[in-house]
C-alpha cells in the first residue's frame, strides 16, 4: 500500500476503472450499442474489400493514375480537411447564433433566421459553389465558405430547438437560488440541450462528407476529383471506386460524430 501511494497509483482504483467503462457501456440502449460497434466494423470490412479489388483488377493507365494510393491517400486528406475545417467554423458559427437567438428582443427573429437558413440550403450545392468561385476565387477557402453556408442549418437549428426545449421550471429554480442569466445558461440550460445540439453536428458533417465532393469542379480537392475523371473519361471503375470511398467516409465521420454526442452527454440524461 505504501509502494502504491509513493507512486501516486491506486491498484483498487486502477481495477475498478475498466468495470466503470463496462458498466457505462451496458446501460446504454442497446440499438446505441449496436451503432457505435457496427459502422467500423462495416467499414473495414468494406475497405479490405476495396483494397483486394484495387490490387487484383485489370486497369488501364488512366484508372492506375487515379487510383495511385499515394494519390487515393491525398485526396482522402483534402476531404477530411475541408469537412473538418468547415464543421469547426460551423460550430463556432451556429451555436453562438442559436444561443442568441434564444435571448431577449431576439427571440422573435429565430423562424425568420431558421427560414433564411431552410431556403439556403434548398438551392443547389453545386450552384452556389460555383457563384462563390466565380465571385471570390478558385480554392481551398472559397470552398470551406460555400460547405459553411450549407452545412449553418442542421446545428443552428438543432442549437435553437435544444434550448427551446429545456423544462422553464429547471430555469426559474436556477434564477431563484441566485444564478445569473449566463450561470443559468452554461450550468442548466446548454447542458440539456448538449444531445439536440450534437446530433445537429452530426447531421451536418454527414451533409458535408457529401457535398465536399462538389468542391473539386473550383480546385479545391477531395475525393469528387475521382468521380469528376471516372464521368468525363466514361470510366465506371472510377466512379464506383470513388463513390465506395466517399460513402465510406461519411459513414466513419458519422460514427465519429455519434462518438462526440455520446461522450459530450452529460451523465443521467
């Protein structure tokens, strides 16, 4: 005991940790359980696949370029980046807007942002990819902006419907033992509306797995430049090669995304 408290390790402690985890794991329903294990397991499986198709067909030197792993691996980068990129401004965008638009005098303005948000994103991607480009510039950053307008609405809408929804009586409890209105905010009411507000990020990084593709028509890279060659060259093993890949990535960001929501959970909800 002695040798265990000089070396600050707790052997009682150290024991009881991994059954703590087993013990969280159990009391999650079980359909949660069977999404958080069975998306990487499909993955693998799809992509062990791909790989053993990759190295036993016959391709031409159009297809072997394309579908280089040094190339295949760049392009995975660049759609990870530009769907990462923009799902951190998003964040940093949305929620502090939904939170606004939950307070005060602007309250009465939120269905008419929501509405402006919904209309937004009812237009084409692709349209308003290209009239950024063509207004700003061909790119890396000029694409983050278009996948940021597109992806605004699933997070601040979520954010608003989250703190609409906290029980008003659990905000009046907190003012009436002395919080203040950010006290109340940042201990009772964002709390609650944590599982609302991640679903909605989660949402929107599959929405921005998907539309990335579109970025690569303005040079700004990803996985869209495969299918972009496989449809212009008439090359259906491109095309089926790089809607493999990409469906393949947005369901491990979506089960990323799921990992993010169900750690960020608070305990008891």
């Amino acid at each position: 005991m002695a040798e265990a408290t000089l070396t600050g390790a707790d052997p009682t402690a150290q024991a009881a940790a991994p059954a703590r985890r087993a013990g969280r794991l159990r009391s999650l329903p079980r359909e949660t359980v069977l999404m958080l294990v069975l998306p990487p397991i499909l993955v693998t499986l799809v992509f062990l696949g791909y790989v053993w198709w990759r190295q036993t067909a016959t391709l031409d030197s159009v297809e072997q370029s394309q579908l280089a792993w040094p190339t295949v691996l760049q392009l995975i980068w660049e759609h990870v980046k530009l769907t990462f990129v923009a799902a951190v401004i998003v964040v940093l965008v949305a929620v502090p807007l939904g939170i606004a638009l939950t307070r005060g005098r602007l309250r009465a303005a939120a269905p008419l942002v929501v509405g402006i948000a919904n209309a937004g994103q009812a237009a084409p991607a692709i349209g308003l990819i290209v009239l950024l480009a063509m207004w700003l510039d061909f790119g890396f950053w000029t694409a983050v902006l278009a996948l940021v307008l597109y992806g605004l609405l699933p997070v601040l809408r979520n954010t608003i419907t989250g703190l609409q929804g906290v029980d008003r009586t659990l905000v009046e409890a907190g003012r009436g033992v002395g919080m203040s209105a950010s006290g109340v905010l940042l201990r009772i009411e964002l709390p609650l509306a944590v599982p609302v507000i991640m679903a909605g990020v989660r949402t929107a990084l599959v929405l921005l797995v998907g539309t990335a593709t579109l970025v690569t028509f303005i040079n700004a890279g990803g996985l869209g430049a495969i299918l972009q060659t496989g449809i212009s060259l008439f090359r259906f093993s491109l095309m089926i090669a790089g809607a493999v890949l990409v469906a393949l990535l947005a369901l491990l960001i979506e089960w990323l995304g799921r990992v993010l929501e169900l750690l960020t959970r608070p305990k008891g909800i």
